[in-house]
C-alpha cells in the first residue's frame, strides 16, 4: 500500500524527532504500540535547502473483527468539505472516503459531530464510519485503545504537519540536531574556511571553530543566504562521512567509541555537535591518505639502481612506500621503504619514520648495497628530515 509521505525541512528534523520521542513514551506508557518516522528520501528545495521526505510507520490497529483506518476530524464543516484526515501508518484513504461527512453508520443520526472512525471490516473489506462517541456503543464497551491510538497518530500527524513549515520558534530550538544536515553545514564552514578545531577557536576572539558556524547557519533567522547552506553534493557527502566513521573500530579508543556511537544516530542532542563536527576531520583525513596511497608508486621498482658508495651521506628526494612498526630484540624500530624520482629503492631501519605516500627530503648515510629478492636496494643509516 502506497505510504502517506510528508516534506520536512531537513534543518527541523531535529525538533520534530524530540518531540516525537516524547509521544512515543507517552504512547508507551499508555500501551500503545509506537508510531515511529521513517526516512523515505531526500530533495533539494527550490530555494536550495534540503527537504526530508518521510513516512509515519507503526503496527496496524486491529479491533475485534476491525482494523481501524482514519480518524476523521469534520471540525465545524459536516459537510466532509474540510476534513483533516489522520490515516493511520501505511493506510491510504480514497478521495471519496476522505471527504465522508460526518455521518454515522452504527446510529445513522447526521449530526454535527467532531469525529468519525473509519474502519474496515476484516472478513468481508467492507468499510465502516462510526461516530467517535458511537464507538463505546457499537462495540459494546469502551475502545479505549483505538481512541488512545486514535489520539496518538493525530498528534504525530500534527507534529509532523507543524514541522512541515517550521516557524522561527520552532528551529530556534537548539535541542536536537539532524545529525546528516548538521555534517552538511559543518562541510560549508570547513569548505570556506578550513577545519577550525573547538581547542584552535578557544580564547581567540577572531576565529571560530567548524562546529559553532556550522550551528550559527543551521539555526540563522531568517534563513542564510542559499551559499552558506549545503548543496545536494555537500549532502551526499554527508552521509558518505557517516558512512565512513561506521567503518572505524569503535575499540580503538575512547573518541572512536563515541563518534561511532554518535554515527548510528540520525538526531543527536546539540551537546554532541562538538564530537560530529569532528566527523569532517577524520573523514577529510582519510580521504587525503587515499589520496597519498594511490598516487605512491604499488609496485616494487624493477629498475632500481644502487646509489652512493658505503658511508656516502646523501640528500634525496623521495616518496615514501611504506613505514612500518618493527619489535627486535632491542625494542622496536622502524623499517621505511622509499623511493626517488629515477625509481631507485632505499631502505631504512631505525627511528625514521613517515606517511605512507608522503613526498619529502631526507638525508641519510649508505650503510650497504643489498640485493633483495631480486630488487637492488640502498639501506641507509641515521635517516632524517633534511
Ligand atoms: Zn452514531
């Protein structure tokens, strides 16, 4: 069955989840299953901000042969004319049920009534529209728990609705943040004007950090200029960077942890900016050392020549292969492998180390010329940045 999809603006995404966490324990307390908002999609507004494109999705109410549909509010128009429709999760009404007046099939007495209850007959699919005060007597006891459902899919309905075109008050609440759109803003600072770490920002009075004008655009009324929101691009990148942290081993440390914990969220609460907007960091990282990894030469040098003479100490440009961790016997060192412009290949076992894919000048002694595996290779002694 086709879902009712609403358009939210990404930026109240936030709101909306916070307040719809607290029906949700309400509803919980009540006993009522959870209504829950699902992410259908994504589109760019033509203004240029991103709308979120949502579904409301939660268990079918069934009750005692019927499965409730629709709460029809007629307001003061019997008419049918200007109903609110509040269908339930994954029920679409015809057009012709949603404009029903406000009739009652179980006494058949049109009067003016606020609400109806459409509900579908299980055994045979027929459709039913009972007054809500009609309900305790169609059944023959109180339905206490189609009405509290009824009561809980309006106010999410009305808080989803609300969202939908978000006033001032409502985004200026800085309690909960979409954690996709707030990555998108924090890629507009950083794009603008670097990363700009919350510890580079403290005590200077003319820098800020990433996180503060990533929140600064995101909550800004009236709403900032379309160049200082995120393009659809700088959006899919954010969810790219999410992507990318749920890839890191959330035991490797304390900060792993918790921005891995913070990835699996799609709202986060506003004191956690500080440890998203450091998603942009790490993600910007790993893209530079991929980048370095795939423009370091893969393959062993097969045309290496041996360079200097013993005790020789040489100034080189070179490219760093690779630079690893050693345990010997008398701690641990480092074996880095590099190689210059000619394809020459040097080796060096000691302190020296460096990134993999970094270009730099190192001077170095030759200790010997070594064959190894066929590759002829310089080894160099007291190797260090020139
Ligand atoms: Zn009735």
């Amino acid at each position: 069955m086709e879902k009712q999809l609403f358009e939210v603006p990404a930026i109240a995404m936030g709101e909306l989840q916070f307040k719809l966490d607290k029906l949700s324990k309400k509803a919980k307390k009540a006993g009522t299953s959870d209504i829950k908002l699902i992410r259908v999609g994504r589109r760019t507004d033509k203004d240029g901000s991103q709308i979120c494109i949502v579904a409301i999705e939660g268990e079918p109410v069934k009750y005692e042969g019927y499965t409730f549909l629709a709460r029809l509010d007629h307001n003061v128009d019997p008419s049918g004319e200007s109903n609110l429709v509040y269908s339930m999760p994954g029920e679409e009404l015809t057009e012709a049920q949603r404009s029903l007046g406000a009739n009652c099939e179980h006494c058949g007495w049109k009067r003016r009534r606020k609400d109806t209850f459409l509900m579908r007959k299980d055994d045979d699919g027929s459709f039913l529209q009972v007054g809500r005060t009609c309900l305790k007597d169609f059944f023959g006891h109180d339905p206490a728990e189609l009405v509290r459902r009824a009561q809980y899919i309006t106010r999410v309905i009305d808080e989803v609705r609300r969202a939908e075109h978000p006033a001032e008050a409502y985004l200026s609440n800085r309690r909960t943040v979409d954690l996709a759109t707030f990555l998108g803003y924090t890629l507009v600072a950083v794009g603008a004007y670097g990363w700009v770490s919350g510890k580079e920002a403290f005590g200077d009075p003319d820098r800020h950090s990433s996180r503060d004008m990533a929140c600064d655009a995101m909550f800004r009324w009236p709403r900032p200029d379309p160049a200082e929101r995120p393009s659809s691009e700088q959006m899919e990148t954010a969810d790219k960077v999410i992507e990318y942290i749920l890839t890191l081993d959330p035991k490797r440390s304390d900060f792993n942890f918790n921005i891995t914990q913070l990835a699996k969220l799609e709202v986060i609460d506003y004191k956690a900016t500080g440890i998203a907007a450091a998603m942009i960091f790490c993600y910007n990282r790993h893209l530079e050392q991929e980048a370095a990894k795939a423009s370091a030469p893969k393959d062993e040098p097969a045309n290496s020549e041996y360079v200097g003479t013993e005790k020789e100490r040489l100034t080189l440009d070179v490219t760093i292969l690779s630079s690893r961790v050693q345990e010997g016997q008398f701690g641990y060192y480092n074996i880095t492998r590099m190689l210059d412009a000619a394809g020459n290949l040097f080796v060096s076992f000691g302190q020296y180390s460096e990134d993999t894919g970094a270009k730099v000048t190192v001077r170095g002694t030759v200790k010997r010329h070594q064959d190894f595996n066929g590759v002829k290779q310089t080894v160099l002694n007291r190797v260090m940045a020139a």
